[in-house]
C-alpha cells in the first residue's frame, strides 16, 4: 500500500512539473522565438531558397487592368461646361515580371537586378471590350506643348497656326491600343525635326511593355531580415532627384512584391513606386483570409496624398501645393501636366467629384491594398489603384482651349492585382501548419500536465475510498 501511494504522489508531482514546465515555456515565448529565428535564417535572397525563386519568378498570375474615361460633351467643355465622362472597361492585360540579369553582391548581402515588365492582352478577361475600341480624350501631347511655350507669344502663335492647319485640337480619339502603347503625333513628329531628344511618339505606357524601369539594387535580408528585398539603389542613385526634399527624395522600401517576414499590425510598411515617381506608405486595416489563409491588410492612409507640411516637397514647382488627394508628376514625365490620383478621386477632396460628371468613388472599388501573410510575408492579395489625370486651362494664346474651364480632368485609371495561386496557398498553409505545431508544443505539455494532474487526483480518490471501505469492514472480521 505504502508503494501504492508513493506512486500515486509521484504523478501528482510529475503533474505539477510537466504545468509548470508548460506555463514556463509559453511565458518566456521559447518555441515562438525558436521558430522566429528559424524564419530569420530561412527567408532570405539566396540562391536555392524558396524565397528566392518566388521573388526571381513570382508564381500568382498579375493582371493590369485599365478603364478609360470617355469624353462625351467636348463642344460643350470648350464652351465652359464642366466634362462628362463615361467609364469603358476593362481592357485586361496579363502581365509578367520576372527578375532578370540578377547579380549577388557584397557576399550575396545585395542583389542587382533588372525587373523588365510585358503585357499580353487578354479578351477572355476585358467583358468583350477590344484594343481597337475608340476613347475620346484630351490631347495629351498639345496640352503639353501649349502649357511648355504659353509664356512665349511667338512660338506659341507659330504652333497655334500649324494645329489650325492639321486640325489638331484640345481633344482626340484614339484607340485604346495607340493610347496605352504609343503612336505617331502630328505636333510631336514637328518638333522631333527641331529638338530630336522630344519623343515623336506618344503614349501612356509607351516603351513599357517588354522592357525594364531601370536596374534596382535591394538587400538580401542576410543581416537584417527587416531588410528582406528593400531597395536601396535605383537607376544607379540612393535618392530621386525630382523633388525638393530629402524625404520625398527617399528611396524606401520594397517594390511591393514583396516583404520581410514577422510583420506586425503596428508596422508601417514602405513602398517605392517608380510609375508615380515616389516612396509611399501602407499601414494596417484590418485582418482577413485569404483562401484560409490569414493575412493583415495594409491600404495607403489619405495622409500620404494630403496636402501637409510632410509632403510639402511634392509640390510642383516648389510652394505650388494641389488639394489633397492629387499628385504631380509632371516633373518625372517629360513635363506632359500628368496629376495622379485614386480612381474616381477616391479620398481627393469633394470640388474634383463635382467637378466632373461621372465620378463615383467608392472604397471597394478604388482603393489600393495588400493582403500580407504576416508570419512569411508573402503576398496573398493586392490591388494597385491608380488615376492619370491631365491638368486642363483656358491659355489665351491657343484658341484650341477656347472658354474651357479649369479642372483636372480624369483619363483613365488602373488596377494591377495579384491573387496567390492554389499551389502556393498550399505551400504557405504546409508552412503554416508546421509553425502552429511548433508554437503549440508547450499548450500541449501543459494539457499533459493537466491530465497527469486528472490522473493522479482519480487515483488518490480511488485509494482513500479503498482505505476507507477496509477500515469500515475490519471490526466484522474481529471474533465475538
């Protein structure tokens, strides 16, 4: 009996080592940072890496799509009517963006490489729209050349007189193939004779598809796994020039295909976009799944467009601050009156919704966001939203502007978005699964005690009421 209890007690001590051991290891986080440490080593850019043959060939499917907006009332915008417009899409591209001409450098602590992007038009994709579907739209390279030589009343009254004789006006249709990929201007081909650095041709996307925005140098992650494909080099300078500030001259963050590993909801999260020229921001929403996998999601705040003391360095030219909501970017796009906004003015200021006839903006729609798997840093989902406005004036010395009034007016805008593929979702949830059983393993040894605990206590219950049911039956025993 005496050996009985012993081994009874020796559960019951057992019991409260095993919980205690539990409570221990969940308290001081010991397989959740050996977990985290192992996340540290293991993605990074280095050759073999699944990490790195994700950012060298990113396996989900990317696709642009662009909306137009089709002006309907030029005659009467010419007369001071505010424009109406009316959206045409999408027109939906499939597109690929591979890494290319990778180079390893400072012992594989930085990775040059080029990032050239192509477009392929997908039909099946664009609701029965057609590339050589007509877009009637302001005529970008004329409101360049007439906001470029406005201050100059004789060459300004000799381009005057060559677009009355070509019948060049403030407004054209193209197709939406020549619109995005490029065609031969009338205005422009003129002064390509003159000053032959000036592009003859004109298009929104001219010379991006199949080709690269410039050579990136980004860290690896190998000393920092904050680090993890941040650039720091891009088209051979550490900062962009265009602006007027050191921090909106900064090159921040990553390209937006990727990011580090371990994030967090308090993070901030930078981006550089070299479509608009500029580092950006996102920060956290809200949480989500995403093919049951779960994600945060990060979206751009209306700070990072607002018209502040912080983005004084945007203003173009210095001290000429637009409202909220709006960019411009004609410094970095060879002086044409390019304003970028969210599509519809999403988070602009109300004056350019009423402005235009034809605006309806809504979060669902026009608002850029990433879904990020926050233990891996995979990208899950995302949508880039972006509007390409013109800046639109009356100029006396151009009768082409006639009575039109001042406004921003909205040419098209679009949506890349990426959506992680089965394959890869089942890749990130084997991840997943092994990491929810590693951070787990002290939850178990902590039921485990709580069990042994159970046990020991049914034993002890059984062997008191043994005792007590044999010291209940010896005096019957005892002789009379």
């Amino acid at each position: 009996m005496i050996k009985k209890f012993y081994f009874i007690y020796l559960i019951g001590i057992l019991s409260i080592a095993v919980l205690i051991t539990g409570i221990a290891l969940v308290l001081a986080q010991v397989f959740q940072n050996a977990l985290n440490s192992r996340i540290k080593r293991e993605i990074v850019l280095r050759n073999g890496t699944d990490a790195f043959e994700a950012w060298q060939n990113p396996p989900p499917p990317v696709y642009m799509q662009f909306y137009f907006f089709n002006l309907t009332n030029p005659t009467e915008v010419l007369q001071g009517e505010s424009p109406a417009v009316e959206q045409i899409g999408p027109y939906t591209y499939r597109e690929f963006r591979p890494m290319e001409n990778v180079h390893f450098l400072e012992n594989s602590t930085k990775i040059s490489a080029l990032n050239p992007k192509t477009y392929v038009f997908v039909p099946e994709m664009s609701e029965g729209h057609r590339e050589d579907d007509p877009i009637r739209t302001a005529n970008i390279p004329a409101l360049t050349v007439m906001e470029k030589f406005k201050t100059s009343s004789f060459i300004s009254n000799i381009i005057s007189s060559y677009m009355k004789s070509k019948n060049i006006g403030l407004f054209t249709t193209r197709t939406v193939h020549e619109l995005l990929w490029g065609y031969i201007d009338d205005l422009l081909s003129v002064i390509h004779k003159l000053r032959p650095e000036v592009e003859e041709s004109f298009g929104l996307f001219y010379k991006k598809n199949a080709t690269a925005d410039g050579e990136y140098v980004i860290l690896s992650g190998e000393e920092n796994y904050k680090d993890f494909a941040r650039i720091v080099e891009w088209n051979g300078q550490s900062s962009l020039q265009w602006w007027s500030t050191e921090t909106c001259n900064a090159i921040n963050g990553t390209n937006a295909a990727s990011f580090h590993p371990l994030i967090t909801k308090n993070e901030t999260l930078q981006i550089f976009a070299s479509d608009i020229c500029r580092s950006l921001y996102v920060t956290f929403e809200k949480e989500v799944y995403i093919k049951d996998l779960p994600a945060l999601r990060f979206v751009v705040p209306k700070e990072v467009f607002a018209n502040s003391t912080e983005n004084e360095g945007f203003c173009v030219p210095p001290g000429n601050c637009l409202p909220a909501g709006l960019l411009n970017v004609s410094v970095c796009k060879q002086d044409a009156p390019i304003i970028v906004s969210s599509p519809h003015f999403y988070q602009a200021e109300e004056q350019f919704v009423h402005d235009i006839h034809g605006m309806k903006p809504n979060k669902e729609e026009h608002e850029t966001f990433m879904d990020i798997n926050p233990l891996t840093g995979i990208l899950l989902r995302a949508a880039k939203r972006i509007q390409v406005n013109v800046f639109v004036e009356k100029i006396d010395v151009f009768s082409q502007t006639g009575n039109v009034k001042t406004v921003v007016l909205p040419v098209m805008y679009l949506n890349e978005s990426v959506l992680i593929d089965d394959s890869s979702a089942g890749k990130v949830g084997s991840v997943l699964q092994q990491a929810s059983v590693v951070i787990n393993i002290p939850f178990i040894i902590i039921a485990l005690g709580i069990l042994l605990g159970i046990v020991f206590l049914v034993l002890l219950c059984k062997c008191r009421v043994s005792e007590s049911s044999a010291a209940e039956r010896q005096p019957l025993l005892q002789p009379s």
